[in-house]
C-alpha cells in the first residue's frame, strides 16, 4: 500500500512539473525582410539579380522602413532589360533607388502628389484613381502590401526611369502664360522641336503685350501673323547662337539665327536696347539649353536702305523729305546711302521745312540754287560713317562725319544735334545700310 502511494505521489509532482504557467508558448515566424520576401517570390528575381548587381542588398536589409514599388520579371522584359549585367553599375542602382520610397506606406495610405524617392532629387508622380495606384502616368501598382519586417513591397508592371526634369527654351515659354502668344508662334513656324531640343541659344522673347503692341502699330492681327509666310524669319531673327548672359551682353552688331544680325546699343543709364526701339525688360532666364532675355517689343530686321526709305517718305500722302531726296540726287549721293547690312550710317535727315528754313536764310530758291559744291559739304556733314542709334548717343560727345575734318557735337540734355532738335517721333529709322534721325534744321558746316 505505501509503495503505491508513492507511485502515485511520483505521478503527481510528474504531472504538475509538465503543467507549468512558466513554460514558453511557440513563438510566431520572424517575419522576413524586403530582400527575403523578393528573394522568395519567382516574379521579383530579375529585381534580386538588379539589386545584387547595385550592390544594394544591405541596404535594403536595413532597418528602414522603407516602400519599394518592385518591378516584376515581366515588367523587366517589357522595357527590355533581359540582362542586368548589360546595365551599367552606376545606372542600374539610381534605377532602382527610384524605386524606393522611405517609410511603410501601405497601399490604403498612397495619395495623389510627388514623392520622394532615395535617388535624391528625383520624385514619383502618384495618381491615386479609385483603387487603382499609377506612378510617372503609365506604371501602375498590380500588388499591394507585401508586409515586410522593414517595409512593404508593392508590386507594378513598369520599369520608373529616372529623368531630369525637362527645363528647356521651349518648356520655359510653354509654361509662362506672358509668353503665350509666342507660344502659339513658335507652333505655327513649327520651331518648338529646334527650342526644345537644340542648342544652346540665347532667345529675346517678346511678351503678349510686346506682340500686341507690335501688331498693332503695323495694323496685323494675331492670326495674321501666324500665316505668315515670314513668321519663321521674324522668330528666328530674335534667336542667337550660343548662351549670352546679361553680363556679356555688349553694343553693336549681333549675328541673329535667321542670318541678318540685329544692333544692340546701351543707353546712358546702362539699359540694353535692339535696333533702337526695342528694350530688354528681363534677363538671364536660365534653361537646359540657354538663356532667355525678355523684351518688350517684336524687332524685325530693315528691309529698305536710307535712300529707299527717304524716297518712300517722299512719295507718302504727306510727303516729307522730298527736299533732301532732291538735293542727294542732284549732288549724285544716293548711292552713298544705298546699301545693305556691310554700311554703317547715320543720317540726320532734316525736314522739308528745315530746308525752306535754309533756302530762305540763303535766299535762294531752292537746292537748284546752291552751289553744287556746298550742297554736297552740307549733305556730307549729316551722316556719320557708323551705326549710331539715339540710346548710343552720350552728352557731349563729338561725331565724326563724312566731310573730312568736321564733326557734330551731342547735346542730350536739349535733344539736339549742333543747334538742330532731333524730333523724338522719328529717331532710330531703322534701314539696311544704318539709322535715320531727323532733324528740324539744316547742319551746316
């Protein structure tokens, strides 16, 4: 009886030790990494091979957390990656670095907007539609919340390039509303591909009020102008090879694009013109493919000569400068102010009654009446033998002219030349071969 009570006994202590609150319950599986749930899935191994490759595995071993949006084999295949051993190192790692987000961003928790990736500087673009996630317009999320210890894997169907953000000539007019109508410019004379595609240039861009004001003055309407057989020159004429920044901008003579070159002349108070009537009002708007500077006024090279344009005056409806178109004839000086863009002038044209001014002083009746020998001194003493538009005129300063020996003195604060006034409604005529300022008085050496 007493052996049996210790084999019960003995039972007892046996059943109360295996029973103990103190024993460990099983311990759940660890969860595993991002590396390992991609190394486990036969869709991502490209990915794994990629990110071998990148030397990216401890990284995405750490503690993260991070998302990665992981391109499967097929999504490999279509871009036309079969091989990532033909991807340069470099490459393949910023191609995959875009493809990482930080933090645990469930699939119920992505929104609309840009984010940041690993690859520094470089953004997603997210759209979130429903249920349905797109990334950068075209790869979209085939597979959410693959639950990792340091993150979460979303499946997408697309390879994320990386791409510098597209910065150039074309897409800066393309995005600034003031320049909408050269917009619809460049469209029309079919430039956009040359602006955004080559280079570098420099661009004088003309706003939407630089254009109407433009269209304007020469009666045109804005269709007009885009049906124009010459818009291609007209643009191009405001294109220059090459980035030219405001600090390296100097006065005179300027190759454009369109193979005429414009003038640029700097006034007194350091503002930088083209052609005399036309002010550069911005600068140094920096692009992928050069430089931006922003004018308010269309420039257009000259078609006509100062010969040519004295005798359209003359024939006008009301007429002017007939008297000096008389008296360049009579002196045999017409061809001296014919020309193209290889002759620099300036003539200071006096008006009819500047001339009947004279011939009365003289009492004479006309340039008939002047010695041929002192029409011509007097008609050579207005024109100096360069490019001189008002902005490049400076107080005090003396011009040379083409009578040998003479000069004529600047007075800016008058707005004169000698004693004669410069009439502000006509400076800077801009011809082929110069510029024509007119003046109410004969200069007379």
């Amino acid at each position: 009886m007493q052996k049996l009570m210790s084999l019960f006994l003995a039972a007892a202590l046996l059943f109360s030790f295996g029973c103990s609150d103190d024993d460990p319950a099983p311990m759940p599986p660890e969860e595993e990494s991002i590396i390992d749930i991609a190394s486990g899935n036969t869709n991502f191994s490209t990915l794994v091979a990629a990110i071998q490759r990148a030397d990216l595995v401890d990284a995405l071993n750490a503690a993260g957390p991070f998302t990665v949006f992981a391109p499967t084999n097929q999504a490999f295949t279509d871009a036309g990656i079969t091989d990532v051993n033909a991807v340069p190192v470099e490459q393949l790692r910023d191609i995959l670095l875009y493809h990482v987000v930080n933090g645990r961003v469930m699939g119920s928790q992505v929104s609309t907007g840009e984010v940041p990736t690993l690859l520094e500087g470089f953004n997603l673009n997210v759209v979130v539609d429903g249920g349905t996630i797109t990334i950068n317009d075209d790869i979209t999320v085939i597979t959410q919340d693959l639950s990792a210890s340091n993150g979460v894997i979303h499946a997408i169907d697309g390879i994320l390039m990386p791409e510098e953000e597209s910065n150039t000539i074309a897409d800066i007019v393309m995005g600034d509303e003031d320049f909408s109508t050269l917009l619809a410019a460049v469209l029309a004379a079919d430039l956009d591909e040359t602006l955004l595609e080559q280079g570098p240039f420099t661009v004088f861009a003309p706003t939407n009020a630089a254009l109407e004001a433009y269209l304007t003055d020469n009666g045109l309407t804005a269709e007009q102008l885009l049906q124009s057989p010459d818009l291609a020159s007209i643009l191009t004429y405001h294109v220059v090879d090459g980035e030219v920044p405001a600090s390296a901008v100097v006065a005179g003579s300027v190759p454009s694009l369109s193979g005429v070159p414009f003038y640029v002349s700097i006034d007194p108070d350091d503002n930088v013109w083209i052609n005399g009537n036309t002010q550069v009002v911005n600068t140094d708007i920096e692009a992928d493919n050069g430089i931006i500077h922003v004018i308010d006024y269309v420039i257009t090279p000259p078609t006509q000569s100062i010969a040519e344009i004295a005798v359209g005056f003359s024939q006008a409806e009301t007429p002017e400068f007939t008297q000096l178109v008389g008296a360049l004839t009579r002196a045999n000086l017409v061809d001296a102010v014919s020309g193209g863009v290889d002759d620099n002038l300036t003539v200071f044209a006096p008006t009819d009654a500047a001339f009947e001014a004279l011939y009365e002083a003289l009492e004479v009746d006309g340039y008939e009446d002047i010695p041929l020998e002192t029409l011509t001194a007097v008609l050579t003493y207005h024109v100096v033998p360069a490019r001189a538009f008002s902005q490049d005129l400076r107080e005090g300063a003396n011009l040379p002219t083409l009578l040998e020996g003479e000069e004529l003195s600047v007075n800016l604060a008058n707005l004169e030349i000698n004693t004669s006034g410069l009439v502000p409604d006509l400076l800077n005529v801009h011809a082929t071969n110069g510029v024509i300022h007119v003046i109410d008085e004969v200069l007379v050496p």
